[in-house]
C-alpha cells in the first residue's frame, strides 16, 4: 500500500509541528511521499514564509532594503535546523541564499525557496530523499501541466529513493525556470503525486479534522462529515463552502484514489474521507443531509411578457450576459416568465447596458432586479431516497419567517438550493441544520 501525505503550512510551522509531522509519517510505513507547505504562521500574530517572501520581492523591486525581512525568513528556517538538531551543513545554503539576494532572481523563485527549504529540513527530519518539485513538477511552454512527463519524473523519482519529500506550491517551464501555481497549489501538487504513484490514498493534513456539516462561525458546534463523494464536495465548495479547489482533487479523482483529510493536531481523528460513490451498505449514519453551505450578494433578474416563447427569450438574454462575461448561478422557468440569478459584483459593472439590451430584445411587459439575494444549498446524496424532503424544507424556513425568493434542484437531485434575503443568511443555514440534523 502507498499513501501520500501532503502537509499544509500549519501543519510545518515550527519545529514542535515538525515533530507532530514525524510522529504520523513514522506511524504508518505505507505513508511513503510527502509533499510539504511553505511555514505558516505560529500564532495568529506570526506571518507566513509565503507572504514574507513575497514582501521581500516587492521591496527589492522598488529599491527598498529587504535585508530585515530577508534576515526573518533565515532565522526561522535556521531555527528549525538548529531546534531539530539536523545537519548543519543546511545552514550554508540557506544563509547563502538570503544573504544575497537581488532584483535578478524572479519572483517565482524567491517565493518558491519557502517550500524549497521547508521540504529540505522535513527530507532531513524524516531521513527521506529530498526530490525538488523543479525536477518532477512539469509545466510545457504555454504554462499548462505537462502530466505525462511530470508522471514519469515522480514515478523515477519513487523506484529510484523509495520515500520521498517533494516541494509543493511550484514546478519548472522547458527554460528550466521556476513557476508558481495559485494559492493552495500544494494541495494540486499532493494530488499529482498521488495520481502519479497510483496511491491506494491521498491523505492532506492540516488544522481541521476535515469537512463541517456547516460554517462554524454560524453553526455552534456543527457536525464533522465522516464520508462524502467527490460530487457532493464539488456541490459544497461551489456553493462556498471552505474546502479544497476543484482544481486539487482532479488527479486522485480521475485515478479514482480516495481523498482523507487529517488533522495534523489531532491525528487520531479519522477526519473526512471523501470517495467516488458511498454504497448504502458503507452509509455510517441515517442522515441524509451531507452538508449546508451559501453564499451570499446576487441579483436576481426576472422577466415577464404575455405568450413569451421562454426558450426563445432565454436564449437571447444569455447570449447578452455572455458578453458581459456573467456567469448564470440559476434559472427558474415559468409559462411566460423565467428568473435568471447572477453575482451582484459582476451585474452591477453594467447593469443598466445589460438591461437596456434585453428591454430592447425581449421587449417585456416586466422587467425587473432584486439585490440582496443568498443562495442557500442543502447537499446530500441520500435526499433521492427520501420523499417528501423539499417539502419539510420549505415548511421549517416558513416557520421561521423566511421568505423564500427562488427555489433549485439539480438534475442528479444532490442539492436544493433556496434564495433568501442577505438578511435571512445565517437564519436559513441554522433553521437547515436545526431541522434536519440536530432532530
């Protein structure tokens, strides 16, 4: 068995985490590649490597001195080498490399020197082989992942060391210099190796111990999801839900590699295992809401006409908010009438264009905008087993002297989603959770 373990920045901050890293690594021998986070911060007034990375560039691209900065960033790698008793020798490099810093490096690499020694000093730690994510991360001439050849690198890499520590956040482009993903790129790079080494597991540790029934701040207490596919996770983090990035769980899905995500405090807790599909057999509990989530500031845009051919009206309205770029959150159909959901931010820049080109299209015997909407979603694989569910949802906002504005269900029935008020926001996702899963 070969699982990967990707630990998130929190989860490196310092030497008292190191050791925590080194504990879970060393309870489990199929744990054999890591790919390793830049240090985040240690207390909520630390910064991370990261950030101060970047703040060192911006200095030194507008004449300003770096050196203090410079000197933060080497005295924290320089502490953890010294705390952990690692081989001094590492000392040299990393002085060498803040001590002597100059507008002709790039960016990207100085940024990328946080997960660079931060893996350095985990490799040494562990006793692993340190494989630099230059040399295995691939990006072709465009900028786009080049997976066949980064497959093969990582793949060599594995047969030839055995365990590996491998640097997230970056790769290399054909000219050998370095390139940067995203933010939350570690997360990407985890789940490349993953994919890559065929895993039987994608483990990515951090400071939760995995996915919430809902948001803590509006939730007291709220549930932890045990186990959930990969289409209900796409549901919540579309719906605004703080979890990984579509993006990141692309290679373990398509390689069909479960995904748990740890805590790197608490590393008994199992965490949130998420997978393809959850046979009713594998079901751990009898609820049938996974998970609540929303988000808030749309519009709702809604037109009216006698005998409108809906399809015909629709399809010219679209075509006019893709050319102002806007995506379409929603769209509920009537005999002569449909409603149309967009974010705020992006209707507002033109907003009065926009309409004055479906008055002028459609022409309409109403025509009108609501601000002010949240889309509220209750996502759960089960509710196509339960009659009745819409119904009792609908009843318990109702209760509550919620107006519901719009109502949504997708076509593989995973998600209901409701438009309420901004000012209901918090109200709806308690009454959800309230009703359906603290009862």
């Amino acid at each position: 068995m070969i699982k990967v373990a990707k630990f998130g920045g929190s989860s490196v901050a310092g030497a008292a985490q190191f050791k925590k890293v080194k504990a879970i690594m060393e309870s489990d021998q199929s744990r054999r590649a890591a790919v390793i986070s830049a240090c985040g911060k240690r207390d909520p007034k630390d910064h991370k490597l990261t950030d101060l990375l970047y703040l060192c560039y911006a200095h030194m691209e507008y004449g300003v001195s770096c050196e203090d900065i410079a000197s933060q960033i080497s005295e924290r790698f320089l502490g953890i080498r010294k705390e952990l008793d690692l081989d001094p020798s590492l000392d040299d490099e990393i002085s060498n490399c803040f001590s002597s810093l100059s507008v002709d490096v790039s960016r990207e690499w100085l940024v990328s020197r946080g997960e660079y020694f931060t893996s350095k000093l985990m490799a040494a730690y562990l006793g692993f082989t340190f494989v630099d994510a230059a040399n295995c991360i691939f990006f072709d001439s465009d900028g786009e992942f080049d997976k066949e050849k980064s497959d093969k690198a990582i793949q060599n890499a594995f047969e030839t060391h055995g365990n590996i520590v491998i640097p997230g956040f970056y790769g290399s482009l054909p000219n050998h210099k370095i390139r940067l993903r995203a933010r939350g790129g570690s997360d990407i790079t985890g789940s490349i190796v993953s994919a890559a080494l065929h895993a039987d597991l994608y483990e990515n540790w951090t400071d939760v111990s995995g996915i919430l029934m809902a948001d803590p701040k509006i939730v007291t207490d709220p549930n932890p999801i045990p186990t959930l596919t990969y289409a209900e996770l796409r549901e919540l983090s579309f719906m605004g839900a703080s979890v990984l990035q579509e993006d990141s769980i692309l290679p373990v899905r398509e390689a069909g590699i479960p995904l748990n995500i740890r805590n790197t405090n608490d590393p008994e807790n199992p965490g949130s295992l998420i997978v393809e599909r959850v046979t009713a057999e594998e079901t751990d509990d009898d609820r049938f809401i996974t998970g609540i989530a929303g988000r808030k500031n749309f519009t709702v845009i809604s037109l009216q006409k006698r005998n409108l051919n809906v399809a015909d009206a629709l399809r010219k309205v679209l075509q006019i908010l893709d050319r102002y770029h806007l995506s379409i959150e929603n769209i509920t159909l009537g005999l002569d009438s449909f409603s149309l959901i967009v974010a705020t931010a992006a209707f507002e820049n033109g907003e009065f264009e926009i309409i004055g080109e479906i008055r002028k299209i459609c022409q309409p015997d109403r025509l009108e905008t609501q601000d002010g909407i949240s889309l509220v979603a209750a996502v759960g694989r089960k509710m196509t087993f339960r009659p009745g569910i819409s119904g009792r949802l609908f009843r318990a906002l109702g209760d509550n002297g919620i107006n519901i504005r719009t109502i949504a269900q997708g076509a593989d029935e995973l998600s209901i989603i409701v438009g309420v008020q901004n000012k209901d926001f918090d109200t709806t996702i308690r009454v959800l959770y309230d009703g359906f899963v603290r009862t």
